[in-house]
C-alpha cells in the first residue's frame, strides 16, 4: 500500500480500453491512484462492440486468445469455464457471444467497486463528458447535466467516433438487423 494519498485518474470512457486501464491502475497498488471512470452507457466493459444483445454477435477471435491481461492468457478461459449459468462451449477455440465479453471485462472491475476505503477506489459515473480542462493543479472533467470531477490525470480512452451517414438512406452498421432504413430519398 502506498504510503502516499491517492492520486485521482479520470478515465473518460468505459469501454475496453477504459475498463482495463482502471483495472491495471487498481491492480498494482503501488502506483497509488484512485479512479473515477465516467462512461456515457448505462454499462460499463461494452462499448459499440460488446453491448449487443444479440448471441449470435459473435467475437472474431477465438476464446483462448481474448484474455484481457497479457500476464495471464488463460483467463478468459477460466472465466468462461467457471461461469455461474456453465460452459458456453467445450473448448477453448470456440468464438462466444460479443455481450458476453462484455460481461467478462465488467467483472473485472466489479469487486473494485466495493471498497472500505472512502472514497472508494473506483467509482464509475454514467454521464457524457462535455469539457476538459487542464491547469497547472490537476483536470477538471465537465459533464453533460452540469456536474465537475476534479483529478490530478485524465485519460481520454472514448473509442472511435460512430460513422456518420452521408445519405438520408446510409444504414446505421451498429443497428440491429431489424431496424429499418429512415430516410426519403433514394441511394
Ligand atoms: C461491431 C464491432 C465488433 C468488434 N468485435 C471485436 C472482436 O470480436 N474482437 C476484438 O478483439 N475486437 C473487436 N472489436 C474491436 C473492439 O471494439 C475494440 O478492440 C475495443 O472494444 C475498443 O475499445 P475502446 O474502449 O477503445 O473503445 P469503445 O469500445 O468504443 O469504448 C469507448 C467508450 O467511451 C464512451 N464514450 C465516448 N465518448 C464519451 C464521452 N464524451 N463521455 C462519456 N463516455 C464516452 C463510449 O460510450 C464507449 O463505451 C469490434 C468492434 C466493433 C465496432
């Protein structure tokens, strides 16, 4: 434990990226820092990639090579075999459902959480971050509703911009399959 206060990180968004540097930053005691995370979604660990509900939204990549911590490349594994609802496949080289990645990475950060300390270690915020600024103390992150988180870093790790449809009749690629098309004009 660090002998030091804690200095305060913002992750701006709690995608993968956010999600697994809140988790490196708490996992190692000895940088010393406490993390507000502040993610838009009513979830964390999801992002455009890992929020569909869809099972058949599938990873691209084999369960055996989607640990998220390079120090232990079985975890994912261990986490998926061990999972309270049982084993989604036999073996390690099947490709499981993108939302439940989702659910692995939002593990990871659960039970940092809950903390006896005060305040807590990681506390997550659901809100879109409007403004940053930088002064010779620390950041200051604003928030849609108003509301300002003070910090000594800030971490933008918000992920691409979605794409931007150019015609009226462009579909949205994230949509689910059975939305339909909006628009007016003909492509
Ligand atoms: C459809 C799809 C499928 C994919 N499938 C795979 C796969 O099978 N395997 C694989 O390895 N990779 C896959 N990827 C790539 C994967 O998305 C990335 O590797 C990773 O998830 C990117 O994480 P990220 O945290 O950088 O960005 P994101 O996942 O985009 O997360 C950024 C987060 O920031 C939040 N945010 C943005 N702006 C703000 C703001 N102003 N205020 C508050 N919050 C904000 C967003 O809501 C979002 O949750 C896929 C990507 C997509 C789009």
């Amino acid at each position: 434990m660090s002998r030091f206060p804690a200095r305060h990180a913002i992750i701006i968004g709690g995608g993968a990226s956010g999600v697994l540097l809140a988790y490196q930053l708490l996992q190692n005691q000895g940088f010393g820092f406490r993390v507000t995370l502040i993610e838009r979604r009513p979830e964390i660990g999801r992002g455009p990639a890992y929020h569909t509900n869809n099972p058949e939204h599938v990873l691209n990549v084999r369960a055996a090579n989607m640990s998220a911590l390079p120090d232990d490349p079985e975890h994912f594994w261990r986490w998926l075999s061990n999972r309270a609802e049982g084993p989604l496949c036999p073996d390690p080289y099947c490709f499981v459902p993108r939302r439940t990645y989702g659910d692995y990475l939002s593990s990871l950060t659960a039970p940092l959480t809950s903390s006896e300390s005060e305040p807590p270690r990681l506390t997550v915020v659901h809100g879109q971050c409007v403004d940053l600024d930088e002064g010779p103390t620390g950041v200051t992150v604003t928030l849609a509703d108003g509301s300002r988180h003070i910090g000594d870093v800030a971490v933008l790790a918000t992920g691409n911009d979605s794409p931007v449809a150019k015609l009226p009749c462009d579909a949205d690629p994230w949509a689910p399959p059975c939305l339909p098309l909006t628009g007016t004009q003909p492509c």
